[in-house]
C-alpha cells in the first residue's frame, strides 16, 4: 500500500495528526483495509439513477426578502417537502468569498491541522476525508456575514409556509447556533472501496453547503437510489436537517446524503450548520400536530439529540 505499515496507519492518521491527506501524499497506491467499508455501503457511481424527476433547477433568491417573495416562498417549501435538497442562487454570497473559502479549505496547513480530528474512522459516516470544524476566521465571517440574509429568509419561508403562527423570535430562536465546517477529500486510490463521507442526515435545522465542482455528492431518494446534486458554478446547495424535520412535523424531508471521493482530484466543501442552541427544546411547531392529525415527533432539548 505504499510507505505506511497498516499498523502504523492509526497512528500516522490519527495520532501524528497527518490524517488522510498524509497518506495520500505519502504515495499510498490502495486504500489501507481500515478504510475499506461494507459492500452495501459503497458508492457505485453506475448506479446512480436521474435527478430531474426529483431535483428541481436552482431557485432564483433575488427579491426574497421583497413583498413579492411568494412564488419564490413556495418553490423552497416545494423543494423542502419533496427531496429537502435544493440549489440556490443570487444567494448573497458573493464569487469572491465562495473562492477564499474554498481555497482556504484546500490549504495544506489546515487539512494537516484538522486530521487531529479524525478519531474515530471505523464510524460508517467516517471516510476517506477530512471532516473538520476550523477555518481560518476571516474566510468564515465573510461567508457567514454574506450568507445570513439567506439563512433568515430560507428558514423564514419554509417554516411560515407550514400554515402557522410563526413568531419572529421562534425564527431566531432557531438559527441561532451557526457554525461553519470544512470537509476536505484527497484524491483516494480506490473510491469504489470506501466513502468519501459515510450516509447521514444533518442534525442541524439547515446545512448551507458551497461544494467545488469535482462532484460526488448523492442524495437518497427511495429505496436504494441515489441522484447526484451535480457542481453548479456560483451556486450553494441547502440541504433540510433532522431539526427543521421534527420542527415541521415531517413534512420538510431531511434526507440521507453521502460523498464518493475522487481517485484522480481533491474535493472540498464548506457547510455552514444552521441551529438552534443546545438548551432549546425541539418539537413540531405549536398547532401542527392538531393540522396534521398526528405528531410525528416528540419534543427533546436539542442537545439530547446531539448527544442522544
Ligand atoms: O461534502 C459534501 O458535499 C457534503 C458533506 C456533508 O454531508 C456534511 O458535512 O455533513
Ligand atoms: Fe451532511
């Protein structure tokens, strides 16, 4: 497998801090068997089944904080409630902070830094990536700055489109905790082996994703089908967290997601997590069950269902 001794590789990985991008540019040559995931767990890209049935064209943002913001309000309850993935744009992140972000993503001295972070790479969502929480500062509050009116206005549109009362502070109350991630995924030897990033849904209320355009993200649409959320330039992808599900009683979708790494180019992406803080109680909005007939979830502080 090139330089590294399988029994070293925990230690180079992990405890060196040299995470997966040191093995890649240690001349590794195959996936060292730590990485190697369950068949029924890989990606196989020829499987993957047509989007357009499922994932609408990017939805236009400009004039969603206007008067006229309906017919824009409900392309993004539709797209909530359908797949609860969707691409935006004139999203008020300009071209200039989406490069700086994703350069910064990309910079060596972080992705070093961060494989310190990769603990526990036997979790089925653990890949052959680096998953990591620090950016440097400046490059994450332009984004965030540039990216907040969205965040308010998406939120804002999907939970008023529920059909009840939503007060102002129940939108911030819910938004509050923002926290900007930087994914990082070196060129992997055998991508049909491993994952980039193993299948998950996002804890959060809504994920802001800026993905490069290399590609590799799928999204779960039915019963063993995947549809890829292709690179658009100067698009973001929103995706529905586990949160904003419970708190439209189900019927915005947060949907199972995951990422093949690329055998021949590194990839990056830089979420932005939207949610509430750890001592906010979670639950369908007040009125929903009573429309809906059902209550399809329970309330819980959202840090037991972080730490749950
Ligand atoms: O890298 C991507 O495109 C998605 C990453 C992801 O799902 C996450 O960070 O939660
Ligand atoms: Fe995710």
């Amino acid at each position: 497998m090139g330089v590294i001794d399988e029994s070293q590789v925990f230690e180079f990985v992990v405890k060196k801090g040299n995470g997966v991008k040191g093995l890649t540019d240690s001349g590794l040559t195959s996936v060292p068997p730590r990485y190697v995931h369950p068949l029924e767990e890989r990606i196989d890209r020829k499987k993957t089944i047509d989007a357009s049935p499922f994932l609408g064209p990017p939805i236009n943002l400009a004039g969603l904080e206007g008067e006229n913001n309906g017919a824009i309000a409900n392309a993004l309850c539709k797209a909530a409630t359908k797949l609860g993935f969707f691409q935006v744009v004139n999203h008020g992140v300009s071209v200039q902070v989406m490069e700086r972000v994703k350069h910064a993503a990309l910079t060596r001295e972080v992705t070093r830094m961060e494989g310190l972070l990769e603990h526990d790479i036997h979790e089925r969502r653990r890949g052959y990536a680096v998953m990591a929480s620090r950016m440097p500062v400046h490059a994450a509050l332009d984004y965030l700055k540039g990216a907040n009116k969205m965040i308010y206005g998406i939120m804002g549109s999907l939970l008023r489109g529920l059909d009840v009362e939503v007060e102002d502070s129940a939108l911030s109350l819910h938004t509050e905790a923002k926290a900007v991630n930087m994914n990082f995924y070196p060129p992997c030897p055998n991508p049909e082996l491993t994952v980039g990033v193993g299948r998950h849904s996002d804890l959060a209320a809504l994920t802001i994703l800026l993905q490069d355009d290399i590609g590799g993200l799928y999204v779960k649409v039915e019963e063993n089908g995947w549809i890829e959320i292709p690179p658009i330039e100067g698009a973001l992808v929103i995706n529905v967290g586990d949160t904003l599900e419970i708190l439209s009683n189900g019927r915005h979708k947060s949907a199972e997601h995951r990422v093949i790494a690329s055998s021949t180019q590194a990839r990056v992406s830089v979420p932005i997590f939207v949610s509430p803080r750890p001592q906010t109680m979670i639950g369908p909005l007040s009125g929903l069950p009573e429309k809906d007939g059902k209550t399809v979830y329970k309330h819980l502080l959202f840090f037991w269902r972080v730490h749950g």
